[in-house]
C-alpha cells in the first residue's frame, strides 16, 4: 500500500479520495455480493456512492444491491438522476446536493462493453449528487475493445484529479498485479493507477478477525445485575483497603528496586542480581 496517501478502511478495503483501489476475486458472485456490500457501507458514512455493474445481468445486480430511492432515465444527451417522493412522484435532481445526510446511493448496470461512454452520460449526475465514491464491478466486462478501455483509464484518471472521488474497480484478472507497475495480461495500466491492490480472500479475512464480540449483557434486567454487582465488589475493594501502594512513575517499590539490580554486568554484578533478587521476592 501507498503510505504517502491517506488512506481508509471499508470493510478492509483500502480507499482514498482521488485515488483507485482494485479489489481482485475469482468468482462473479463474490464480486457482485462484496460490491453491494461495500457500497452500502460507504453510503452509510454519508459519502455518495455510485455502483456499476458491468459484470452479470442488471436484474440479478439489483436483487443484491442495496434499495435506493434514486433512479436513471437514459436522456438525449444525458442519463438523468431522479428520486422518489413519498407521495410517490418522481422529481429529477437538477441542482448539487451537499448534505451529507442526504448522500445518494445511485445503481447503474452497463452491460453494452461501453462504460467509458456511460460515465460521459453521467457526469451531471456524478456532480448533481455530489458523487464520493464510484464501484465498479466487473471491469473485464466493461469496455468491449482496447480503444474503449484506454478511453476509460482516461476519463477515471480525470474524475479522480477534478472531482476527488474514490473509486474502486473489481476485476477477476488471475494475474498477480502489484500496484504502481503494469499488469501484463491482466489488468495493465489499471494497476499503475492503483493506490493499493487487494484479493477479497484477504480482506474476508481481516473483517472476520476483526469482528466485534456480542455484548455480554442482552437485557436490561441483566444490564442492572450487572450493575449491582459492579457496585457491590467496588465497595468491598474499597473495605479491603489499607494503605495506599507505593506506586511513583517509576513503578511500585519492588519494580524500582529491581530495576537497580538488574542490570546487565560482570559477574560481581550478575551475584548482586541474585542476592538482590532473593532478597526482594523474600521481603515481597
């Protein structure tokens, strides 16, 4: 991983505004449910998020993908955002949103080999939106000849520098990429581009690793025993109590003691350790 870019963790994916992670996985159902996962919890931290599937079809993309209040209508030159009312009308998004309580979580299937073009169509809605992060999952599926893909390497290139939007790409190249060099018959430039590759394999296990534990208390009547008896051994420490350790930023009288006569030396000094030691663990 780059060190000189400040980076966050997502679900152990690595991410950077202005930059491009590349996630790497074998299988397409694996892609597609981390991908969903992912963006709903980018989403989540009120970053605008906009999902791209270009791996398998729009209708099984969208079973998984998280609900969203937004929609996309193909325009004369544009691919237009619209949300949902509650009274069920649908209102296009004209003017940029800057509450990120309102961040947007926008899903778009280009199944046509032809993302580069996509994203041109979609530029007033990535700026409207306020767009954070785009994922794109499936990149061996979206641009269908060299001249597109090259295209696209471009125009991310130039979404990243003017909007400063995070973007990371799931490929299921089973080359062995290193970021900052060309993947030759694999993801090429992509990978020079790449602030950090990774495989799911790795960051699956880093999320079950670092996994909360349940709470011990799952009921206020537990939570008050609890408590109570928090409470009760607090008092009791407190009856037990004389006086106070000798404890100074040096440690307690032992430790300071120790400190003294453990100290690397001739063998005058390696017999002081041990009748000093003795001493002390006998006083203890």
């Amino acid at each position: 991983m780059n060190t000189h870019v400040e980076t966050s963790f997502v679900n152990n994916i690595p991410l950077a505004h202005g930059e491009i992670t590349v996630a790497m996985a074998d299988n397409a159902e694996d892609i597609m449910q981390h991908s969903c996962k992912l963006a709903a919890s980018i989403n989540a931290y009120g970053i605008a998020t906009l999902l791209i599937n270009c791996g398998v079809s729009d209708q099984r993309f969208r079973r998984c993908a998280p609900k969203t209040d937004v929609k996309l209508y193909n325009g004369k030159q544009s691919i237009d955002a619209y949300q949902e009312q509650p009274d069920g009308r649908q209102t296009m998004i004209q003017q940029r949103i800057l509450d990120h309580q309102d961040a947007k979580l926008i899903v778009h299937s280009s199944i046509r080999g032809n993302l580069v073009d996509d994203l041109e169509y979609l530029l007033r809605v990535i700026a409207n939106c306020n767009i954070g992060a785009i994922i794109i999952s499936g990149w061996e599926w979206a641009s269908s000849s060299w001249r597109r893909k090259e295209r696209l390497l471009y125009l991310l290139r130039e979404l990243i520098e003017k909007e400063n939007i995070a973007v990371v790409v799931y490929s299921q190249s089973k080359t062995k990429p290193v970021a900052g060099e060309v993947d030759r018959g694999g993801i090429g430039k992509l990978a020079m581009l790449a602030v950090d590759i990774i495989r799911l394999e790795t960051s699956n296990t880093l999320e079950a690793e670092s996994q909360r534990p349940q709470p011990l208390i799952s009921s206020i009547a537990e939570n008050t025993a609890a408590e109570e008896s928090a409470q009760l051994l607090i008092s009791k420490i407190n009856d037990l109590q004389g006086a106070k350790p000798a404890i100074t930023s040096g440690g307690t009288r032992h430790e300071q003691r120790l400190k003294k006569y453990l100290k690397p030396g001739t063998e005058k000094a390696e017999k002081r350790n041990e009748s000093g030691a003795d001493e002390i663990m006998a006083e203890a």
